[in-house]
C-alpha cells in the first residue's frame, strides 16, 4: 500500500490505469516520485477514495491517462474557491480509505435529490403537544459506550495533520491503526510553554477545570482537555471536543494512561513497552466489552476465532501496511452510533448534592466546547464533567441506556450547528426550530451517493459469498422490501418505495439506513444486525492488530491477562468500569 501523503509534496504523479477483467472496472494506480516508481509494478495499488480536508471527494476521472504533472482526479462536489485538484490536494489535509469493493456508478442528480428528501424526511420535530414519545433503549448498553464509539471513529480516521498554512510538504500520513493515537500523539504547533491550567502527568496534558461545585467534589480538578487561554484543545483530533460526552471520554482514557504508566513506574520497561501494556489494556475493552455488547454472539465468536473473511482478510498473506478503513464502514456502517444519542441525559452530574446537574440536553453536550462558546475563560465547570457512575451504570447505580438503533430520531439530535461540518453545495438547512443548523441525515445520505457507496443489498451479497468461501456457518440475509419500511415515518416509507421495482430504495439501500433498519429488525436494537456486526468486528479487529500490539494476530485474538494492579475484576479482559475506576482512584 502506498502512502498517499506523498501526494502532498511536489514531484509526485499518479499513472492510473484500468484494466477491465470479466466487464468489471477496476482502477489501479501508480505513484511515481523523484526518485522513479514509488510502488511495487508489479502490486499496482487499488485507487481508494481520497477525502480532503476541505470537504472535497476526489474521484478517479473517467480519461484515464498517463501525464506527467497532472493528476487525473476530480473534486466532487466542486471546490467552492475554484482552486485546481492540485491546489486543494497541495493545501488540504487528506484522509485515506482503502475500498472494501468496487465503487458504485456515479450517482444522477435525480437520486442525489431523493436523496436529500429521505433524510429530511427521517427528522420529525415534536412540539409541546402532543408529547414525543419515549425513544426504546438498548438493552445492555449504556450511553458511555455511545461516545467510545465515536472516540474509536476518530482514531480510526484522523486528519493527517498537515500544516495547511505553510508550504507544501512530504508528511507521514496517519493510518486506521486503533493504537491511542489521538491519546499520546500531540498536534502540530503545540506550544512549548504551557498556559498555567494545563499540567502534564507521566507526560500527557489535561486541563484544570473550574471548582465550583465546593469541598466534596472527587478528583483532581485536571478533568478536561488541555486547552489554549482561548479554549482551544491541544489535542491531535479537534473533532473530539465537538461534544462534552467526548472531550469527558478522551479525559477519562487519558487519566487511565496517566494512571497505569505510573504504576508501572518501578519496573525496567522501555517507553515503548509501557505504552503497549496500556495500548492493550484498551483493546481489550474493544475487543472484549464494546464490541461484545453491539455484535451478536455467533458473528463475533466466528470473528475472534476463525478470523476475518472481508475487512483485509485473515487468510489473504497478512495486514495492508498501513491499514486504512474502508469508506463503507466510515462513511456508512459505523455510524450507527448517531442513532445510539439521546436528547437528554439525566442525571448528569450528582455527585456532590449541594451542586447538581440533574439533566444534560443535547444542546448542552455541545455548547461546553471551543466551538460551541460555554466554556468559561476558556475552562470547563467541574459540576459539567461527567459523572459516571450513571453514564456507565458503576457502583451500584443504575446506567442510562443508549437509544436503541434504528430510524426514529427527532430533528434536535440531527440538526447540528454548521460548525461542525465542512461546506458542501448539497447543504440544505432544517426547517422550523432547528433553522439555520444543518441535517445530518441529509448530509450523511448525499455524502454515500457521492462516495460511490454499495448498497445495502449488494454488500450483503458480496459478504455472504466471502464467508460461504471460507467456510463460515455464518449467514447475512438480505432484507426484504417490507422490512426496509421506516416504521411510523409513512412519508419516509414513501420515498423510499418511489420509482420502478428495482430501482427504488427498497430495492437499492443506502448502506447507512441498510445498516439501521437490519439492527432494528434483526436485533430489535439491541445490537447490530449480520451485515453491520460483521463489518464492525472485522474493522475494528483489523484495526487493533495493525496496530503491532499483538491483541489480534493473523485474524484471531489472543489470549490476555491484565495487570493486577489495574484493578480490573477479571483475569481474562479489561472492561470500560474497569479503566474508569483506575482512570479516577475509584472515585467516578
């Protein structure tokens, strides 16, 4: 695999080819630098879809050529600054996926707008009266893990951290490897001298918040990220202070790392070996609690055991070096985890009962960031971090549970600040109290079109075939027409039976709503579906044995004993209460 950071240093060109095996279209690429061919001739890299910092697709062209010095892609949508592809590739950060399978046809304009529609109709906004109804939750799983989810998508997809302001430059391109990243790498530029609120433990930062709960109030006072004078993260990923749920999860794992680094101060290890044993002390909480929560039993005991059949297989001579995820699972599967937020998380904070957060709106999680412009002088409140104890249902108290997954959501969970976006043509604002934010349904269903992503029912055929190939028991059944009606939205129903048989939605899925609908009716919400729990097992097990730490190998996972003195309550894995307790001395 190449790196395709090389596309940001000058004397760098693609050959692209495409060879036709059997009437089906597959783009190779070449990359050529100064010093000749940059890649193995004869292992031609399979063209992924490149996503630029500025909000830009870059797709393959249809003239296929070889030039030198010109780069035979196109920007979709447009660059809104009429810059060249090469000027937005030469000033843009990249992100890199690798296909999980050949690009769909180019979408028609008639299908993005059917798009759109389908995801304006999905939000339904409630007023006083009649009430909402009450969203169904997940069964066994508590609204912590919502945010672990989110905090792994990060990782998994980060921006490589190019300095976009300066002159172009040859970076090492950051990869889908889950190796806490975003935990121990620091951004770009960060300041030598510290503000006084930020303080280092063990070598990683975090930031003083601001007590005004009174005595009482457990931890150190160091539970937010480490932030400028004007509120800005120092953080590798900006996007994990979009929301307070997240900032509080990456506190929380960071204060684990702090924890177990410096229980492991006394014995002889290289920095390198510390970092692993936390390294797999967190995979373990992948790979043993998260996931054996959202994927059913026989799909993710044939994943651990006999290995990964799609997602870089086990039997296919080894990982890709560097791994990249797959846009299937970035820009369709994985996030199902915005169905999994609730529009009020309450309690929030009662720790000290003299000072209480008894309820956290949507709204709130938010604005108690950079972006959103609660903090105060650029600080976290101590009573707005996050108890959890009822987040994760620890000491006794009873979780608050996730929504459960599928196609029920009101508009105040999917209409979010612009802020949060990079600009497209295809934005469209909400409508009524939500005007003037941006839908994300919407945006999420243009953006799979754009993507060129399968659909629902293809990828589950294609799935299917792999795991009769290598001899799995395991089956992905392709829903039918009728279960891919969207309960209690007949206008969302409608457009999604729209058109001829055969070239409606029920017929042709988008992958994101393919993956909601077969949690909802296979698994009742409670987990993902075959298609969906297959795709995220293999993911994030690619991604965790990328990452060297010896957690995964060749497919399989391995036997893992914690440190005792982590205090974790099995011998045999690491779960989420387990790294929180350490990660706060047993104090939520």
């Amino acid at each position: 695999m190449v790196n395709l950071a090389s596309l940001h240093g000058a004397g760098y060109r693609l050959v692209l080819r495409e060879p036709r095996e059997n009437g089906d279209r597959n783009l190779e690429a070449d990359f050529f630098g100064p010093d000749g061919i940059a890649n193995d001739v004869d292992a031609p890299l399979l063209l992924d879809l490149v996503e630029t910092g500025a909000g830009n697709h870059l797709r393959i062209n249809e003239n296929v050529a070889e030039q030198i010095g010109r780069m035979i892609l196109e920007m979709s949508p447009p660059d809104e600054r009429n810059r060249s592809v090469r000027e937005v590739l030469r000033t843009s950060p990249v992100r890199t996926y690798e296909r999980a399978m050949a690009a769909a046809p180019p979408v028609d304009p008639e299908t993005l707008e059917r798009l759109g529609r389908l995801g304006e109709a999905l939000l339904v906004s409630y007023g006083f009266a009649p009430p909402p109804p009450v969203p169904t939750l997940m069964k066994d799983m508590p609204s912590a893990y919502t945010y672990l989810g989110q905090f792994l998508a990060h990782e998994m997809t980060l921006w490589d951290p190019a300095d976009a302001s300066g002159p172009p430059q040859t970076v090492d391109l950051i990869d889908s490897a889950i190796d806490l990243k975003t935990i121990f790498k620091r951004p770009l530029g960060f300041p030598r001298n510290l503000p006084t609120h930020v303080q280092e433990e063990e070598g990683l930062p975090l930031n003083q918040t601001i007590v005004d709960s009174g005595p009482g109030f457990p931890g150190s006072g160091l539970d937010d990220l480490p932030r400028m004078d004007s509120g800005r993260a120092l953080i590798l990923d900006p996007r994990n202070d979009q929301n307070l749920t997240l900032s509080q999860t990456q506190v929380a794992i960071t204060r684990f790392a702090q924890a177990a680094i410096s229980i492991l101060k006394p014995l002889v290890l290289t920095g390198e070996e510390v970092r692993r044993i936390v390294l797999r002390h967190f995979q373990s909480v992948v790979l043993q609690d998260y996931l054996v929560r959202l994927v059913d039993p026989k799909t993710y005991d044939d994943v651990m055991v006999n290995g990964r059949v799609w997602v870089a297989p086990s039997a296919g001579g080894g990982m890709p070096d560097p791994f990249y995820v797959s846009p299937e699972f970035s820009g369709a599967i994985f996030r199902f985890g915005h169905a999994m937020r609730r529009d009020n998380y309450s309690p929030w904070n009662t720790v000290n009962p003299n000072k209480t957060v008894m309820s956290a709106l949507a709204s709130d999680l938010l604005d108690f960031s950079f972006d959103g412009g609660d903090l105060t002088n650029g600080q976290l409140l101590q009573t707005w971090t996050t108890d959890w104890r009822h987040m994760l249902g620890t000491e006794g108290v009873t979780s608050i549970k996730a929504t459960s997954i599928g196609t029920a959501w009101k508009d105040a969970l999917f209409c979010l600040p612009g802020y949060l976006f990079q600009p497209s043509v295809h934005d469209k604002p909400c409508n009524g109290a939500q005007s003037g934010r941006l839908n994300l349904a919407r945006r999420t269903l243009i953006s799979g079109g754009l993507m060129g992503l399968p659909s629902g029912q293809v990828l589950a055929g294609d799935v299917q075939t792999a795991l009769v190939n290598a001899g799995s028991p395991c089956q992905i059944p392709i829903l039918s027409a009728a279960e891919l009606d969207i309960p209690d939205n007949p206008a969302a129903t409608a457009i999604m039976q729209e058109g001829p048989v055969g070239s409606r939605f029920v017929d042709h899925t988008p992958l994101w709503i393919y993956t909601l609908l077969e949690a909802a009716v296979k698994s009742d919400g409670d987990r993902l579906g075959p298609l969906g729990g297959r795709i995220v097992a293999e993911t994030l097990s690619a991604a965790i044995e990328a990452s060297g730490s010896g957690m995964i190998v060749n497919g399989v996972l391995q036997p893992f004993t914690p440190d005792p003195a982590f205090g974790g309550k099995s011998t045999d894995k690491f779960v989420y209460s387990d790294l929180v307790r350490l990660a706060f001395s047993g104090n939520p």
